[in-house]
C-alpha cells in the first residue's frame, strides 16, 4: 500500500505538485491525470457512476469486493476509495480502519440498503472515513461525496495544449507544431506554469517563485531562462519562439494565435 502520500487537494497552478513551498522545496511526482477513484461495488445496490466525471480530472475504476480493491491500491494509487457498508469478503470496519491508517486515500462510506447500514457508517467515520454516499448514487452525487473530503483533481497532471504547443506532464514530452522541444525540469516547470495561467500575463517576479525550486528565485535568472526556452521553441520550429510573448513591464503569458 501506499504510505505518506501527499493528498491531491485543492492545489493552485502555482503550487504545482510541490510537496511543500519556500525556495527549498522540492518537486514532487506529476499526479496522475486523470485522477484514480477505486469504487468497490455494493451488493444491495451493484454498480457505480462513471460517467460525466472526466471532465472533473476523475477516473472512477469499479471492483467486486474489498480484497480486489485493496490489492489494487499501490498499482492505481487512488485519491479517494468507495467502500460500502456491506463489504463482500472483507470485514467493513476493519477494512476502513487498515486504509485509513496506511494510506492517505480517503475512504467513503458507501451507504448499502441493509439494516445495519447506518450504524456501520457511524462507526466507519469514527475509524478515520471522511464522508457518506447513500447508495445507489449519481455521478452528481459521488462527485459531490470526493470534494467534500476537500479533494480537487491536480490541474498540473493534465495535458496541456495552446495553439501549437502541448505539455505532456505524464511523459515529461513538450511538443511545438509538432516537433519534441528538449526543455529541462525547470524550463518544463516554467512552461508549464505559463501554460496553466494562460491567458492571464505572468508577473515575472511570480514567475521566479515558481522556478525556486531549481535556483534562489532570482528574477535575474527567469529572464535568461525565459529566453533560453524561446530559443528552444525556434530551434524545434521556426518562428515558434513567439509563443511566449512578453508583455512590457508587466511580465509573460503564452501567445493564443
């Protein structure tokens, strides 16, 4: 199982996946995009929504009963798991208790149709869950059930795609009109950033923030790496180092045309 992961939720573009900020942080895995929801089927009420949830940054993957879920834990490394009330082949509040103390997924109490249905959720929140879902429920509904566990899906783990220029976080891939432009960690992360605030224009000094993680954040520094990239981008595809246009006295944003 997954120990010590950092919880998806609610992050900022310009926090970026980091495990904590300051000029010494250090940059955490990309999250997966779209992000995984381990949904464990209920035997007074089988099935589960999935979709309309895409759009969301979420992937609901469904599972028959508590052992398949578990042993899929580390492989789909979740950020929420649907468990119901009436768990097939697993006891319910033992199962709730053991992934709330190993992981950091949260666990939401499916709420089955059996007679003991309410006192189990009662107890499953006492035992580390973070929300109820009445079952049989809406994608509306389980949607409305992982925000409230205050979980937002990563917006730096999707793929990115502006005009001619694309970012693949997944792959660590940036491509213009088609073309691989090689960029190191830290010009990827600038790009991105750019990116993911378009068509807001970028102060530079935000900028420089963003880039601590590699250097001091000096705004010195951003300047030259800003112009290293465009150099890049011209390189892969001629007249493609307009992409990022600069925008006098205030700062960068990435071209829309």
């Amino acid at each position: 199982m997954t120990t010590g992961r950092p919880g998806v939720l609610g992050s900022t573009p310009g926090e970026l996946a980091y495990a904590h900020l300051g000029a010494t942080r250090v940059a955490g895995a990309v999250p997966r995009w779209p992000a995984r929801l381990l949904f464990i089927e209920s035997p007074s009420a089988p099935g589960h929504p999935g979709d309309g949830l895409a759009p969301h940054g979420l992937e609901v993957r469904g599972y028959d009963d508590g052992i398949g879920a578990l042993l899929a834990l580390a492989e789909e490394d979740p950020v929420a798991l649907v468990a119901p009330t009436d768990l097939a082949h697993v006891d319910f509040l033992s199962f709730v208790e053991g992934v709330t103390a190993m992981t950091d997924v949260a666990v939401i109490v499916g709420l089955g149709s059996h007679d003991a249905a309410h006192e189990l959720a009662f107890q499953a929140l006492q035992r580390g869950a973070r929300s109820i879902l009445a079952l049989p429920s809406t994608s509306e509904q389980l949607l409305s059930a992982v925000r409230s566990c205050g979980i937002r899906a990563v917006a730096a783990g999707r793929m990115l795609e502006i005009g001619e220029l694309r970012l693949d976080p997944q792959s660590f891939r940036a491509t213009v009109a088609g073309h691989v432009v090689e960029l190191t960690p830290r010009e990827f992360l600038m790009v991105q950033h750019l990116m993911l605030e378009s068509p807001r224009v970028v102060s530079v000094e935000e900028l420089a923030r963003a880039l601590a993680t590699y250097d001091d954040g000096s705004i010195s520094a951003t300047r030259v790496l800003v112009t290293r990239v465009r150099k890049k981008l011209e390189r892969a595809a001629p007249g493609a180092g307009h992409v990022i246009e600069t925008v006098r006295s205030i700062g960068y944003r990435i071209s829309t045309d």
